[in-house]
C-alpha cells in the first residue's frame, strides 16, 4: 500500500463523498451529502482556503486528508490545519497515516507554512499515539473552543 497524496479536484467529488460519508459515520458527525458536497467543492475548485488529498491511487484511494489553512501572529505566518483524516479500515494499521503525517508538513514547510494543528477526542489513544509519533505535540495550556455560527 501506498500513502502517495494526489491533490484532488473536482472530477474526484464521487470518489471522495464515500470517504467523507465513512469518516463522519465513525465520527457521529450528522451530515447530509449536498452539504458535504457543497463544503469540499470550494476546495477541490483551487480555493486557497484549503486543500483535499487523496491517498493512494486516484482511481481507488485508500483515504484523504483535508488542510485548511489561516495565519497566525504566534507562529510567524501561514499556518495550517488538519480537518479530516481518514483511511479506510481495511487498510488501516500499515503505517499509511504515518506516512500521510510524515509527508504532507514537509511539503506545507516548503511552501511556506509554519505550524500545521490538528485536534483529536481526549480518548482516542491510538490518534494520540499517531500524532506524536508524527512529530505533533499537544499544547496542555490550550483547549480548542468552538462558537458555531
């Protein structure tokens, strides 16, 4: 298996929302297709807001990982971060989100990123172990908070 990243488009929307539909059954996040479709759609037309992923082969990937981006007075600029992650089950547990992980920061480093954030459930040991094996580290002064609009 391959955690090779192809930048993905417009033309990937059918092969993506069965990915996204997976990830946010796993996650309980309730969401209806038209609205994933209208969320991922911006990003896969080039906005620079963010960008979409697909790891493995474009005909049949494996997972996608999704990057927004903002800028950050702390961090000295651009910084990014990791709104989803998902890799199929079946394929899960060979190294392919470390590989994800590995490679994608140093790609966002060259073009000029200086801090790539993710979030992750408080229990979720393996996420856990994941990101710090990756090189992420959390930041026990801060918690993530939230005001939807």
């Amino acid at each position: 298996m391959s955690a090779a990243l192809h930048l993905a488009r417009a033309e990937h929307i059918e092969k993506l929302l069965p990915l996204v539909a997976a990830f946010h059954t796993e996650e309980g996040i309730s969401q209806e297709d038209a609205t994933r479709r209208a969320a991922l759609m911006p990003l896969l037309e080039g906005s620079p807001m963010g960008a979409v992923y697909l790891i493995g082969p474009t005909r049949a990937p494996i997972g996608y990982i999704v990057v927004t981006f903002g800028w950050s007075i702390e961090f000295g600029g651009m910084d990014s971060f990791v709104d989803e992650l998902f890799i199929r089950p079946a394929v899960r547990g060979r190294g392919i989100a470390t590989e994800v992980l590995i490679a994608l920061p140093k790609a966002l480093s060259e073009a000029g990123v200086r801090a790539v954030h993710l979030e992750v459930d408080r229990d979720n040991d393996v996420g856990h172990r994941l990101y710090t094996k990756t090189g992420f580290q959390g930041r026990d002064r801060y918690m993530l908070m939230t005001r939807k609009l």
